[in-house]
C-alpha cells in the first residue's frame, strides 16, 4: 500500500477540543500544541493564563507581546511593533488563528482548538 504524503495543514491535526467561558483551561495531550483555533462565537481570553504560547516573543498571546522589538532591532526569530493580547481584546465569530500553545482558558465564547505532535 503506498504512504499518502500530504502538505496542508490538516494533515498534521492530531485532534481538537471544543471550550467555552469556564474557569478550567485546556491543555493539549502530553507531546502536542494546539496549532490554531477557531472562533464560534465572539471570543475573549483570560488575561492571565488566558493564551499562552509555546515561545511567547514568537506567537501572539497573552502573556507578553510577540515581536515586540524595538524598531531597527528585528531579529530573524522576532518582528518589532507587537502587542500583547490583553482580556478586553475581542475576536469576532469565525475568526482562526494560528501559532503553537500550550494552554488556552476562554473568558468569553467558545472556540475549537487543533492539536498537533511537537
């Protein structure tokens, strides 16, 4: 039988979890990222704890602001004029986004997160 070999996106998921505003965070099974989710509502994150990616000066998020290097300074790894994701930042229904997180807690909405191996 011949191996598929694929080169989209949706041939590295793994898996997905659905959530909504609780006070519980999701985590990615041992050895995986989320590597995007999806608005299905009106969404808003924790403030703390709320976003968080793997290498936070990489991935927007709400622990620090991604590629937030002084103009002039921009690295190959990091941009300049990032901002950190704050709890009143609001993202609208189907909005995706993409990165690699380790935990995600909705304050408002709900989402679905994609998981893939590290």
């Amino acid at each position: 039988m011949a191996q598929r070999i694929a080169n989209d996106f949706s041939s590295i998921i793994a898996g997905s979890v659905f959530t909504k505003a609780s006070s519980d965070a999701i985590v990615p099974p041992t050895g995986h990222v989320f590597v995007g989710f999806t608005t299905l509502t009106a969404t808003t994150f924790d403030a703390t704890g709320g976003l968080v990616a793997e290498t936070s000066t990489q991935f927007a998020n709400t622990e620090d602001a991604a590629g937030d290097l002084a103009a002039g300074s921009e690295t190959a790894a990091e941009g300049s004029g990032g901002l950190e994701i704050a709890a009143t930042d609001t993202f609208p229904i189907g909005t995706t986004i993409y990165g690699r997180y380790t935990e995600i807690d909705v304050n408002s909405g709900s989402i679905i997160a994609y998981y893939a191996r590290k």
